[in-house]
C-alpha cells in the first residue's frame, strides 16, 4: 500500500537560527530566509528584536571566559537581529551544514555556497547562528521563547 501513517513514525527536529546584526543589511535576510524554504524547513516562529548586552551575555555564556567574549557581546547587540525557529527532520545538523564554518572568511573558500560565505565576513561576524546539538537547540528557543522573564530583550517584535 502507498498508504503511510507517517504521524510519529519520523519525529522532526527543531533548531534555533539567529540572522546576526550583519546578516539584516541589504537584502540579506530575504536571501537567508529562501534558502531556508527551498531546503526544507519550515518557520515556526520568528521575531525581531534587539539583544541588551544582558541577553547577549546570557545566550552565550558558554564563551564568557574567551577573549573574544566582549566583542562577541558588542557585536551582537549592534543592531537587530532575527530568531527563527526551525523544523524538519535532522534540522540541527542540516541548518549547521547549510550555514557552513564558524569562520566566515575561511568558508568563502571551502564552503562558497553556504550562507556564512554568502553574508559573513569574519570569524566574528559570520551573519548567522544555529544551535550545535539536538540539546543546546531546545536550551536555546527556551530562552529566547520561554523565558519571558530578566528583561533580556529591549523591544521585541513578533512577526507571527
Ligand atoms: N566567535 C568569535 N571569535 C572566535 C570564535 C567565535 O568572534 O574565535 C564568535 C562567532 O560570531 C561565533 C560565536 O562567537 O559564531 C560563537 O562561537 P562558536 O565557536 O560557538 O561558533 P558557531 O557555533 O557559531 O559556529
């Protein structure tokens, strides 16, 4: 039969992208968006805001002790960004493997189709973000979409 009841036989995943301050120039953020579509996500949710250095701070904590920590913080709340929650079957490696290398001017050469050598420049400003495991992904969209408390966000703009 090609009939298939495929409810909960294939759990799909969720994963948290961020378009960082440099990826909401231009037309950038259209570009991201589309290929996100045209490689099989879906959005589940999505806002606009702009990060306090709290919020900054707090959503990556993990890198607290490193020296690029400060600028790291100062370039994230440089302008607004865009959270987006994403779903699809192996959505967190797929959304890493589709953003390419952390650093940025590294991937225009080894990863020249992926969104980093797109709109990235740096290892710093690399345009945008995805959760690295199944773990830091659920982590990461309670923070930004279940945590309501701290004042970590100064203006908040949902779109859905
Ligand atoms: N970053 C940086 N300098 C570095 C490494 C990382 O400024 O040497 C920034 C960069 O914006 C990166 C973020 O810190 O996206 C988090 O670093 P991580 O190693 O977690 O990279 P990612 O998972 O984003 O690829």
């Amino acid at each position: 039969s090609l009939i298939c009841r495929c409810d909960g036989i294939t759990e799909k995943e969720k994963t948290l992208a961020i378009i960082k301050p440099d990826g909401m120039s231009g037309n950038y953020s259209e570009k991201i968006k589309n290929a996100i579509l045209d490689s099989g996500f879906t959005i589940l949710k999505e806002m606009t805001i702009q990060l306090d250095e709290d919020a900054a701070m707090g959503f990556y904590a993990e890198h607290s002790s490193r020296s690029f920590f400060s600028s790291l913080v100062k370039y994230m709340t440089s302008g607004p960004v865009l959270i987006l929650v994403l779903e699809k079957e192996n959505a967190v490696a797929d959304w890493r493997a589709l953003i390419g290398p952390t650093d940025a001017s590294a991937a225009k050469i080894t990863h020249p189709h992926s969104i980093r050598a797109m709109c990235g420049v740096t290892i710093e400003k690399n345009c945008v973000h995805g959760s690295d495991s199944l773990q830091s992904a659920r982590q990461e969209i309670a923070f930004f979409f279940e945590e309501k408390s701290s004042g970590r966000v100064v203006t908040e703009h949902d779109e859905l």
